[in-house]
C-alpha cells in the first residue's frame, strides 16, 4: 500500500477542535493525506471566543522539528498560527531546507474578535516569511492588516504577491453580503473569482479547514488552481455540515 503524503503541520491548539490543529488533522486526513502535528500555541478559547495563548518556546519548536525530519519525507507545509516572533526563524530555517509547498493561514485575530496578532508580528512576517510561501490564505480583514496602507482588496493582493509569495488567496467570508467571494491572485495572470453562497450560520475553524486541504491536495499533485477550487467545495461541504458544541459559533464536520 502506498502510504499517504505527509504535511508538516505548524498551528495552535484549540480546545474546541473546531480551527487550530485539530482542524488541520481532520482536513487533512479528510483528503488522503497524513498531518505531522508541531503546536505552535496552546490556548483558552470556547465556541464564541478566545481568551488567552500561550506560545510554545522557539527551541521546543526547533527540537520537535529537527528530530521528525531527519527521520520523514514531508510533501507540503501548512502554517497557521504562530505564538512569537521568534517562532518565525526556527520555521524559515525550516522552510529553506525543505523544498516543498507551504500554505500559510495568517491568523491575525480570531472570529470572536481576539487579537491573535503578537506585537509586530504582521510586520515580520511579511518580511521574513512571505518568500517562502507557496499559497497565503488570509480573510479580508487579515490581508488589510499585513497591508495597512492599501485602498482595495487587489491592492492588498499585489503587495503580498510582491512581498513574495507565489499565490494569494483572500477569502471573503469576513465580508457583508450574500454570495462568499474569494479572490485567487495567482502567480502568472489575473485575478480570479471564486463565489459561493453564504450560508446561514457562523463558523469556527472555517480558514485552518481551507489552508489544510489546500495543502493536502498540493502534496497529492494537484495544481494551484485545482487545489484551491477543490479545497473550497471541501470547506463549503463541512461548514454546510457544521454542529454546535456549546452556545456559540459551529464547529465544521470535515469527513471526506
Ligand atoms: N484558535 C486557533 C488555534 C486558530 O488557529 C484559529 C484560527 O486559525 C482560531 C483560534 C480562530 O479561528 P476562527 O477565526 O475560525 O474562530
């Protein structure tokens, strides 16, 4: 039996299993693939918000990471949030040495309102980490925040791309309005259009589910624009399915 491809995984925990980790693990095997879990944060949150994070040290990280990729062939990266500042160069080091897709989920600031952006963090990671991501996923109000001083949302696209990263894909769920519209910057040619209708309910864990079968579905071959299309019908088909586990928002139903 072949085994499944393998994504390095670098996210927070969330208790509630809807966003962080366990999103990316159920996202992921959802899709035929197999997550490697390095957690980057532990936090204090329930369904409608979070309350605190705690960052995991850099070193932990650095150790966690040398031993499993001495040891496994990872096929892509999927990153979302990151506890420090100084979690990002244990993690470009990391990318550097391994030559593979990397999703980035930049999450700034959770859909409860918390502010999950550490102290200069979105400065940084413009700077350090953008050259190294294949695809980056923030919301609206994620992309307007790496970008303070751009006018429009194609603005905000142009400048990650010239940050450096190859593909930009800004979800459109933080949005009014009655259609989803994610906007696809990709590496050669125009802006493309992905709409869908919105659903009724609110959701936790909607981008950690995108990122992670984005990724998933660059490890098992697909191109860019398959993976991104293909990971939006997954995200759709989950959060139609969403549960409640407490008074707040749904969690997604990620089965294959
Ligand atoms: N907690 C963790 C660990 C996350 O990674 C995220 C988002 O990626 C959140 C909370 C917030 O998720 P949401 O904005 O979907 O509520």
């Amino acid at each position: 039996m072949t085994p499944p491809p393998l994504i390095l995984c670098l996210s927070g925990h969330d208790p509630t299993g809807g966003a962080g980790i366990q999103a990316d693990i159920e996202a992921i095997k959802a899709n035929g693939a197999q997550a490697l879990t390095v957690i980057t944060a532990y936090t204090v949150q329930d369904s409608h918000n979070v309350f605190e994070v705690q960052p995991v040290a850099a070193d932990w990280l650095r150790r966690q990471l040398d031993r499993l990729l001495q040891d496994c062939a990872v096929a892509a990266i999927k990153i979302g949030l990151l506890g420090d500042a100084a979690q990002l160069s244990v993690i470009t080091d990391t990318l550097r040495r391994l030559r593979v897709p990397v999703v980035c989920d930049p999450v700034l600031r959770a859909g409860g309102g918390y502010d999950l952006a550490v102290a200069g963090l979105p400065q940084t990671l413009i700077r350090q980490l953008l050259p190294q991501v294949t695809v980056l996923t923030p919301n609206a109000a994620e992309a307007r925040r790496l970008v303070p001083d751009a006018v429009t949302l194609d603005d905000c696209g142009a400048a990650l791309q010239a940050a450096g990263c190859e593909h930009v894909l800004i979800t459109g769920g933080d949005e009014p309005g009655d259609r989803v519209r994610n906007r696809w910057y990709p590496r050669r040619g125009t802006l493309q259009l992905f709409e869908w209708p919105r659903l009724p309910e609110t959701f936790h864990g909607a981008g950690c589910s995108l990122a992670s079968a984005i990724a998933a579905r660059l490890a098992l071959g697909q191109g860019v624009g398959d993976a991104l299309r293909g990971a939006q019908q997954d995200t759709q088909r989950w959060l139609a399915a969403a549960f409640s586990i407490g008074s707040g928002r749904r969690i997604p139903d990620r089965r294959p």
